[in-house]
C-alpha cells in the first residue's frame, strides 16, 4: 500500500552503426508504453478534491535503502528479500531510469525497511501517522503543495537530519510463509519505485495481496511507463 499521509535483467542493448559515408541521424528515442493499469497516486487536495499525481525518483537516480533488522522474527530475512526485490524489478528496467542498493546508513539512506515490531527510525513530519494497518505500508509525506515529498525528521539523539524521504512497515505476522513474506517486500518496492496504485487482477505482483514471486510483465510496463511520465511529486 503506497500513499502521502496528507491525505488531508536484461539491459537493452543500444546498436550504433558508423557508415563510411555521410548519413543523416536522429536523436536516440525511448518507445512510449502504455501502462497495464493506473500508476497515479491518489491524494485528497488542500481544496478536498482527489487528483492523481505521478512521482517517482529523478531518472538516474539510485535509491539508497537502510534495511532495520530491529526484532527480525526468526527466519525472516529483510535484507536478503529486499536484495532480491530490488533484482527482480531492475530487470524491468532497460534503460536504467532508476536503480537501488542497500546502504548501512540511515544518514545516507532514502528509504527505510523495517518490520512494524520494529520501533521507527524516523518521524512523520507535518503529515502525522495515517497508516492502515497493512502488510506493508509505504509511508511518505508530500508537502503542502504536492509538488514533492518532504524529507522524515531522523529520530536520533545526534541531531543529525538524513535525507529520508520514504519509510516502509512490514508485518511479517500477515505473510503466510516465506515466499508470500518476500512478495510482500517486492510489492512495496514497486510502490517505492513509483507505482502509486494497486494492480486490479489476482497474479500481479501489484496486486492488493501480493503473492506473485516478482513483477509480471504488466507490472513491469506500468512501472516503464511511470517513470517516463512527466512527474508531479518530486521525491
């Protein structure tokens, strides 16, 4: 489940031929796909009115996530199935529009994962908490305007601010087994990369109860899609 508390691989491979005689070349194009379902987010407006906003990252960028193994249940490994959700969905992803890996700072971190047993790491800035209780809950906060999402205030004693942007709840007590636990993980990545909605058919991994073991190739062309759309909500 993605939202703003203010409610209110195969890497494509580019073939230049060099001619021995002088030809006219256009600029290099990326194909327009068209989404499998609706990616938008949607938001209820300072004026009590919903609009549907694109956000995901800048194109290039690569998100850097702080997996928290604070109160890990047994054999439940956070960190080896974010890793792999990160696998499964840069292999969507031909043109490197965005990218992630772990990093074991929350100083340096964009997003964190933790279980919902796990205390937070960060605050919720102006938004307040609003999640519903969910197996996953990908929590940011948009500012007032809705042109971006504001950074979550580090809950250290340092006083040191990081440049968290997206926070993310797992609650391993609703995940079947393994493979649905993983599912789970990889579905909220898909909300972090910038798939704001929900799949409406059963087998996608962004389906509202994920248990697919990656994303399917509709999900995988929303997920070009979106991130090849102007953006709204900068992250």
């Amino acid at each position: 489940m993605a939202g703003s508390a203010r409610r209110a691989g195969a890497l494509g491979t580019l073939m230049l031929a060099t001619a021995l005689v002088a030809a006219a070349c256009d600029s290099p194009m990326i194909p327009v796909e068209t989404a499998a379902y609706d990616p938008t987010l949607t938001v209820l407006d300072t004026n009590n009115t919903f609009v549907d906003l694109i956000y995901h990252w800048p194109v290039g960028k690569t998100i850097r996530i702080f997996v928290d193994t604070t109160a890990q249940p047994a054999g439940a490994d956070l960190r080896s199935a974010v890793t792999g959700g990160i696998g499964k969905w840069a292999g969507t992803l031909y043109f490197r529009e965005t990218g992630a890996a772990l990093t074991g700072s929350t100083l340096t971190a964009d997003v964190i994962f933790h279980f919902s047993t796990a205390p937070m790491l960060v605050g919720t800035g102006a938004c307040g908490a609003a999640a519903t209780p969910a197996g996953g809950v990908t929590y940011f906060c948009a500012s007032q305007n809705f042109d971006s999402v504001e950074t979550l205030p580090r809950l250290a004693l340092d006083g040191v601010e990081g440049h968290v942007k997206i926070d993310v709840t797992i609650d391993r007590s609703r995940a079947a087994d393994d493979a649905q636990f993983r599912a789970l993980v990889a579905h909220e990545l898909g909300h972090v990369f910038g798939i704001g909605k929900h799949s409406p058919t059963r087998t996608d991994l962004m389906f509202g109860a994920p248990t697919a073991a990656g994303p399917t190739d509709r999900d995988a062309a929303t997920l070009r899609f979106a991130l090849h759309q102007p953006v709204d909500l900068r992250l």
